[in-house]
C-alpha cells in the first residue's frame, strides 16, 4: 500500500512524483533545488494534537516534559 505524504512538481517536465515521505522523514536530505516545489500534506507535518488527537499523523511520540508516549493500541500504563 502506498501512502503520498507529499508531492515534488517538477518545473522542467511540469510533473508530478509522488512521495511515501516528507522532509520531517528521518534520513532525508534536505537540499534547495529551484527546479521542484514540493507540496506535502499537513496532516503529516503538523506536530500538533487537535482535541483528542485520534487523527494525528505527525513524528512526535514524547510529552512536553520528555516522557515517551503510550501507543494507542496499549493499555499500559493508562487504560483509555
């Protein structure tokens, strides 16, 4: 299954690529190039919760004090 979380235009050949990643993906290399645009999807760079977050795709997975969040499908140590 792919997942687009972004899209680069290509100004030269005036297409698009899609992208499985973004520039908060770890291990991409973030280079200036005036040939693209990249356009990548809000919904996986935002790196904020709205309400309860139960649609949150963003990369952070601490508190702001630092504590590692609980997964959604555990119930350790909090039950939902």
């Amino acid at each position: 299954n792919f997942l687009c979380r972004a899209f680069a235009y290509d100004r030269v050949t005036k297409r698009c690529h899609w992208l499985s990643f973004n520039s908060l993906t770890n291990g991409v290399r973030k280079k200036q190039d005036h040939a693209f645009d990249l356009y990548e999807k809000k919904d996986y760079i935002r790196n904020c919760i709205i309400g309860k977050g139960a649609d949150y795709k963003g990369t952070i997975s601490v508190t702001k004090s630092g504590i590692q969040c609980q997964a959604w499908n555990s119930m350790i140590p909090h039950e939902h």
